[in-house]
C-alpha cells in the first residue's frame, strides 16, 4: 500500500493506493532492495463504518490503542467536506481535538527508539 498524508495537527486529506499481490513477503523484499526500509509497525486492525467513515481501531506493538476516522469523499468533494464530518463525527464520539496526534506509528517508534532507521541498500549479484 502506498500511503501519502501531510504530518499536521487535525484533519488531514490522505492519499493512498492498494496493490493486491499473492506473494507480500516478497514484493516487500524487493522494494526494500529497491528503495530501503525506514522501519516497520506491527498492528491489528478493527474497521467499522459509520455512514461512509471508515473508523479504524488499532492496535500497535509497541505503542498502545489508536483509534483513526477516515472519510471517503467523492472525487469532486473538497477536503473541507471531509473536515467537517470527521470534526461531527468526533463529537459524536466524544473525541476532543486535543487527542488528535499528527504523527504516523512508524515515527512515534522512532520517537521511543523502537524502530532501525539502518536502510539497506541495493546489491547486485
């Protein structure tokens, strides 16, 4: 999955693909040989949707329980739209801003010293 988020305070348009693949330890090898790998999180995820926000209920080795809302635009909605559900929604769930981090997992182990930054660089045989 490629993944593409600003690391800002809040509500934050994200941008990702999936790629389906049969073989995941060895694509992941080969993009690691290719591009390196800054680290890795080890999680267990519970999805809901409610309406057409996927809520996201993490749990990640090493960090504790995290809880993400995601809401699925249309392609000519603007972001905006998407803040101010995420921000209802939040209410409703009796979330308070105060709680939201900007921080993806990967750099909150770092932060804690849990991840190797050791990049491994390409070799040819």
């Amino acid at each position: 999955m490629f993944y593409r988020r600003a690391g800002q305070q809040g509500p934050k348009e994200s941008f990702y693909m999936r790629f389906p693949t049969g073989s995941p330890d060895t694509l992941r090898d080969a993009l690691t040989l290719a591009y390196g790998q800054v680290g890795r999180v080890s999680k267990h995820r519970t999805l809901f949707l409610i309406g057409r926000t996927r809520v996201h209920i993490d749990i990640v080795e090493g960090l504790g329980q995290f809880m993400e809302l995601e809401v699925v635009l249309a392609d000519c909605e603007s972001a905006d739209a998407g803040i101010l559900e995420a921000r209802a929604l939040m209410e409703q769930l009796g979330i308070d801003p105060r709680q939201l981090i900007e921080s993806a997992y990967v750099d909150l182990l770092a932060q804690q010293g849990n991840v190797d930054f050791t990049l491994i660089s390409n070799y040819s045989e």
